[in-house]
C-alpha cells in the first residue's frame, strides 16, 4: 500500500468534505508514482520497505501537520484499502486527476490546492 497516496487522497477528500481546507500543511509534487510530498516520501522511507497495512497515524508525522478531523486518514484507508496497488495507482494518477494536468516528466511540478479541490469536484460530479 503506498501511504503518500493514501495521504494525499485523504488530503484531496478532506478539502472536498471541507470546503477547502487543509489537511496536509505540504505542497503536493506531481512525480513519477503519483502525487506525492517529497518531505513526506523521504520521511515514509525511513519505514523501510515494511507494507503499510493499517491506517497511517496522523501523530506519526507531527512535522506535515496532518489533522485528524473527520478521521481523514483513516477514511481514506476505509475506501482504498481494499483495492490493488495498481487500481490505487490508477485512481490517483487518471486522466482528469491534479496529478494528470501538472505531471511533466521532464521535472516535478507542484500541484496546487485548487486543482486538487477541483478534482474532488470532479469525482463527486461524474
């Protein structure tokens, strides 16, 4: 289970049921495996390449300033984590996805907060 896209699903969900607001206090890169924090990715290396098979806790990294209203990490995992690597993969990288409009494979570029509200939209309209 790749816990930056679990992160940044809750992120994207979190703005949605919100109205904007901030669950990550870090700029989401669109890389090549998806959106992403490089601060974060860096932080969850440190984990080895130990599976992430439970929720992620907010608590764990006090540095990003993840929140816990709405339970949002744990909703995300609710929702992704019955699925496959690859349909995760898929969800996060689709063509109408932030991640999608800002990937440059010539370089990492920053996903704004607005693209990822307007994705959430995006997704609740389809």
């Amino acid at each position: 289970m790749s816990a930056p896209r679990i992160v940044y699903f809750a992120h994207m969900q979190f703005m949605g049921q919100t109205e904007g607001g901030i669950l990550v206090d870090d700029r989401f890169f669109a890389m090549p495996g998806g959106p992403g924090s490089q601060a974060l990715q860096a932080e969850l290396n440190k984990r080895g390449t130990l599976p992430l098979r439970q929720p992620l806790p907010a608590q764990a990294y006090p540095q990003f300033k993840l929140r816990s209203e709405l339970g949002a990490i744990e909703n995300a995992w609710a929702r992704l984590g019955s699925l496959s690597e690859a349909d995760i993969a898929n969800a996060v990288r689709g063509d109408k996805t932030a991640w999608a409009r800002a990937y440059d494979r010539n370089r990492v570029v920053a996903i704004s907060d607005r693209a990822i509200f307007e994705e959430f939209l995006w997704l609740h309209d389809a």
